[in-house]
C-alpha cells in the first residue's frame, strides 16, 4: 500500500506533533512548581468520571454534551481502526482476525456514523443555532471538516476494499460480513469499473491517512491540544473547593532579610502575581488545554452584561503571551523588565476588577480549567505590592481597617440594632455552652438599615423556636471575607486573627449566619487560622426547625422567584434548603429563574464589587432583575444580604417598586409564623 511513502508521513508528522508540543512543554515546565499529584485516588476519578465518562458536559448541557461524547468515544474506539489502517501500509489485507475482529467492524462503522451525526449537529450549532457564546473560530469549522473527512473516507476506503477483495480473500469476505455500512456501500460502488475502483479504493486510504497525520501535526498548534492534554489537566486540578483564596504566608513575606549565614538577601520580598514567570505550571498548562468551548459564559456576569471578562478570553490573551515571550521564559535568569506585567499588558485592569468570583466558570468548565486563583493573585500583587486600589475599593479598606465594617460606622454599635428585641450578648464561655448557637450578624445586618430588617426576622424565628443563641454585639469583628477577595490579604488575615481570637476565647462552636460569605469564611477559611467551628446558614436552620416541628407557617404568599446566592449554592452546594422553605410559605408553585441552581447568575456584588460603580455595558442586578420579569414575580426572594441589596436597588432603579418586593426568606417566614 506504499510502506515507505506512509513511513515519511508518519515520521515527518510525529517530528512535527513533537516538535509543537515541546514548545508548549517547555513553557509549562518554566513556570512556579507545585504539588498536584496529592490524593491520586481521588483524582484519578475525576478523570473517570469527568473526562471518559463526560459527566459535567453531559449533565450541563444535554445535547452538546452527547454531541461531544459521542464524537470522544467515537474516536477511542477508532484508535484500533488507525492501527489497523498503519498496519495496512506494509500488509494491504491486514484485518482484525475472528469473531472479535468482526464485531469490531461493526462498531467501527456504529462509531464512525455516531460521530458523523455529532459532527452533523456540530455544524448544526455553528451555523445555525449561533449560541452567544460562540464566537467566529476557523479552526473549529476545519476540525469538524477533518473529522468528516476521515470518517466519510474510511466508509468508502472498506467500501472499495470490499468491492475488489471480498470474492477472493476469506478475511476481508469475513470482516464485509460485520461492516454493515461499508458492505452497503460496497454493494453500491460495485457496478464502477475496475480500474475506478482501484483508483478510488487508493485515493480514499491516502486521503484519510494525510487527513489523520495533518490533524497530529495540528493539534498541538491550536485549541484542539486540549484532546491530549485534558485528561492530564483534570487530573492535576486543585482538588479544592473553589471557595478558598490562596493563603499568603505572610511571616515569611514580611521576615527577616537575612538569611542563614547571616548574609543579606537581596531578593525583594513579593506576592501574587505580577509577570508570567510568577504563574505556576498548571496555569501554563491550562492556557494551553483551553478549548474556547466558551461555555464559561453562558451564566457569567461580566460577559452578559458587556464587560471585558470571560475565563475563554482571559486564557486565550495569556496563551498567546506565554508564546510571545516563550525566550524569555526559558531564561535561568531573567532580566528586569524583560517580562511585562501582566495586568496593564495582557489582563486589562476593567477585566480584573470586573470579576465577582461567583465561580461560575470554573464550575462550568467540562474540564475545570482554574480562574479564581490567578485573579486573586493578580488582585494580591495590585494591592500589597503596588498599592494599586480602585477608589472605591481603597475608601472600603480604609473602613475596614479602621471600624472592622465597609461603612466606616462607629464598631460600638454593631449591636444596636439588636435593642428591645431581648437578644443576649455573649459574656463568657459558661454562657456560650448554654448556647444551640452563636448568631454571627456580619457587618450588613449590623449596619445596613435594610438587612437590619433581616436579622430582626431571623431573631424572632429563633424566638419562635426556642432556639438558644446570642450575638456578640460591639465584639464582633468581619470575617474580611471581602477584603480578601479583591487582594487585600495582609488586612483580611488581620481582621481574621481578631475574630477568632474573640471567638476562641468564648469557647465558640456552633455559629449560624444569614450571610453566605461569611458562612463561607468561617467554614472553608477559618480553619487555616485556628478557627474551627460548626457553622450553619441561617436557611439550613429554619428547614431543620421546620422539619422538627418547633415552628409553622402559613402558606401565605405568592408568585415568589428564588435568586441563588453563588456563595451559598455554587460555592457550597446547597440549593435545596432555601426552595424547602419557599414551598412551605406559599400558596402556589414557587417560580424559578431559567438560570438557576448551578447556571445561576451572580447578583454582582460578589469579589468586591459591592462597594465599586459599574462604568461597563449593563449593571449586573439590572440584568438579573430582567431575568425574573418574564416570570412575572411578586416577590423576589433571597439569602444573602448583598442579594438584597441589589435586587432591590434593581427593582428600584427599574422602577418595579409597586409590582415586586425583595425579601429575605428569613422575612418570609416571620411573617408566616403560626
């Protein structure tokens, strides 16, 4: 069939996918190691799981999912029918010998018309459904042709073979039997001449070979690295959960410049991210596995509402940076200023800021592709070692710095408005383990007239319940769960520090919250600074004092639409308690955003930027308001006193004051009590 010309192909091919691929390699192995190959159990079942079993892009988005699986196990199953095709070139009648071999045939031709149905409706979503995500890409258009190419080509190569061998050689009449389709096929060519079918049956072979070493040498050159390297990045993915920061070891950052033999270290003390070279290597590898499927978008705030912020475009503009500058990069020493900056050059500072942290991209990524992280270490080095704040943000580091509160209001006060409601404040230890729980009220329900309305409701549910609990008052610090998500770590481990050293010297064990980052905060963060507690959100306590019967409701509302917290459910899974509740207090079936649960869209006040202007494209909480209006709700109800506050500066802004009010499900269900 021509070994040596398949020989040249094969080899120059394989020297070009190398070649390609050691370029990107490389760069990965420049950058900042770190472990990624702790609890191989568990990783090794994500990728089970998540990468051959396609478990998020299935579970996602059913359609495109099946879409993509079918054409993944397609060509797992097609790798033996590409060994059978190179051994083809030195042994032109090489077939899968017996039984075996013959239900091979058929489930090489079953995967092949699989993926032509999948590459079919490829083509279908490209051109025709045009899903916003998508984004004008050739090289996905000359992927879905290529992999047409091989599969119309390999139906009629058997066709052809079939045609000329089948009456004359018992493996290949054999292997006909099995191939139903390229025995159609076979049955269909067999009135053209011989001398065409020779020419056919050749030119299909060499077609479908060239198209299958193009598509090796093209791989490592786009997106579509992603085939080889996805399975690896789901393996070496952070395993943690998307709620935690990055610690910054602050000691070791601000310790003595000396080091051991007493010599003076002229390295300059750094955190964060600031140049390529500060990423570490599954960063690297992950620029280079994203697939620009563009499915990080689809419930992403910043991208439906015009802002310069997707996980795809973030990926794509490093990528192409850690190519430009791959010289560099390899360097044992690099020069100064041989590298620029990352943000200002290649991330603009409207993209950094814009993001909420509302997860959703890396929770939507099929193969988990990490977003968070990078950002908080960009947001690091802006803060703590440029002094870099937008305005906004440095007015709320200064308050919080000063009154433990983003306001700036007097910290004395955190408890006045907790006065005639016969709330108990926390004098000792012996009280507190007479306590079911310690309310941590956080700073908006402390300070915020509206979700002060929230923390009164709350207070009398407890009331209601006989729920033992009591607040800290003026000796509650914030958990600085903000403060950390837009860089300002140094401020967040010191309000940290405050907290659990008040909270540990009452012997504190048991905390409820009406605020999900806080929750988050003392449940997921804590721990790293001594903080160890049993922390419960305010919705998971009122569905346990409902289900034990220590309180009852009415059924007293209607058309009530539930806004997710992304901290509450993408951050801590729980999406259920709040929906339990709702059903119990209304007279109808509670209404559901279409983007809800998982695919729910942040209310943008995440990360920070509740205490920044949105000077780009459409306000968040705009968006999201305009979300629920086709449902046409009553009430909008929430679980998170940032929720609150924008929904209801949006239903302000809009002026749906009359039709729609906010509440908290806490106010929910005061008001419904028996």
């Amino acid at each position: 069939m021509g070994p040596i010309l398949f020989t040249f192909i094969a080899v120059f091919a394989l020297v070009g996918f190398a070649w390609f691929t050691y370029r990107k390699l490389t760069i990965i192995m420049s950058l900042e190691p770190e472990v990624r190959w702790d609890n191989v159990g568990a990783r090794i079942k994500k990728v089970i799981t998540m990468g051959l079993f396609q478990s998020r892009m299935i579970q996602r988005e059913l359609k495109p999912g099946i879409m993509h699986t079918m054409i993944f196990w397609g060509f797992m199953i097609l790798l033996f029918r590409k060994l059978q095709l190179f051994t083809i070139a030195y042994n032109e009648l090489f077939v899968y010998p017996g039984t075996l071999g013959g239900i091979y045939a058929s489930l090489k031709d079953l995967a092949e018309l699989a993926v032509l149905i999948a590459v079919g409706y490829g083509f279908y979503r490209r051109f025709v459904l045009k899903p916003k995500r998508f984004e004008p890409n050739k090289e996905a258009i000359v992927v879905l042709c290529l992999i047409t190419t091989i599969m119309i080509t390999d139906f009629f190569y058997d066709a052809f073979k079939f045609a000329i061998y089948s009456d004359t050689v018992e493996a290949i009449a054999h292997e006909r039997s099995f191939a139903f389709i390229g025995s159609a096929l076979a049955t269909l060519v067999s009135g053209i001449s011989p001398e065409w079918q020779e020419l056919l049956y050749h030119s299909m072979y060499w077609i479908q070979i060239l198209t299958v070493f193009g598509f090796l040498v093209l791989l490592p050159i786009g997106e579509h690295f992603h085939i080889v390297t996805a399975l690896p990045t789901l393996f070496f993915g952070h395993n943690s959960p998307l709620n935690k920061v990055p610690k910054v070891d602050l000691e070791a950052l601000m310790g003595d410049d000396d080091d051991e033999d007493g010599d003076e270290d002229e390295t300059e003390p750094s955190v964060g991210i600031n140049t390529a070279k500060d990423l570490i290597w599954k960063d690297g590898l992950d620029v280079f596995t994203c697939t620009e499927c563009g499915r990080c978008k689809d419930a992403c705030p910043t991208f439906l509402t015009d802002k310069p912020l997707s996980l795809k475009w973030v990926n794509d503009s490093l990528k192409h940076h850690l190519m430009d500058n791959r010289e560099n990069l390899l360097k044992d020493e690099i020069e100064e200023d041989a590298l620029p900056t990352l943000v200002g050059n290649v991330i603009s500072e409207d993209t950094l800021w814009a993001c909420t942290t509302c997860g959703y991209c890396e929770s939507a990524c099929p193969i988990e592709l990490e977003h968070l992280s990078k950002f908080y270490k960009m947001r690091q080095y802006m803060v703590m070692m440029e002094g870099e704040v937008p305005d906004e943000l440095q007015v709320a580091f200064d308050n919080y710095e000063r009154q433990s509160n983003a306001w700036g209001l007097n910290s004395d006060t955190r408890g006045d408005w907790a006065e005639g409601l016969d709330v108990p404040t926390v004098e000792s230890p012996e009280q507190v383990k007479e306590l079911d729980y310690l309310f941590y009220t956080g700073s908006a329900q402390s300070f915020d007239n509206r979700n002060q309305k929230v923390a009164k409701a709350f207070v009398k549910i407890l009331q209601a319940a006989d729920v033992k609990f009591a607040i800290l008052g003026a000796e509650e610090g914030s958990t600085g769960e903000c403060v950390r998500r837009a860089g300002n770590e140094m401020l967040f481990q010191e309000l940290a520090g405050t907290l659990v050293e008040t909270l540990n010297s009452y012997e504190v064990k048991n905390i409820v919250t009406c605020d999900p980052h806080a929750y988050n905060s003392l449940k997921n963060e804590y721990p790293e600074f001594g903080g160890n507690y049993n922390v419960i959100h305010h919705t998971q306590l009122i569905e346990q004092l409902l289900a034990e019967g220590r309180i009852s409701v009415n059924a007293t509302f209607e058309k009530v639409i539930y806004h997710e917290p992304c901290y509450l459910g993408r951050h801590n899974g729980e999406y259920q308690a709040p929906r339990n509740i709702i059903k119990q207090v209304v007279k109808d079936q509670p209404l559901e955003f279409e983007m809800n649960r998982e695919r729910a869209m942040c209310c943008g006040a995440g990360g920070g930027r509740m205490w920044m202007e949105e000077t780009i494209g459409t306000r968040i909480n705009h968006e999201r308001l305009n979300q629920a209006l086709p449902q046409s709700p009553k009430i909008i109800a929430t679980a998170c006193p940032y929720c609150t506050v924008m929904m209801t500066d949006a239903v302000t802004d809009k002026g749906k004051e009359e039709e729609i009010q906010t509440r908290d499900i806490a106010e929910l269900v005061a008001e419904a009590l028996v």
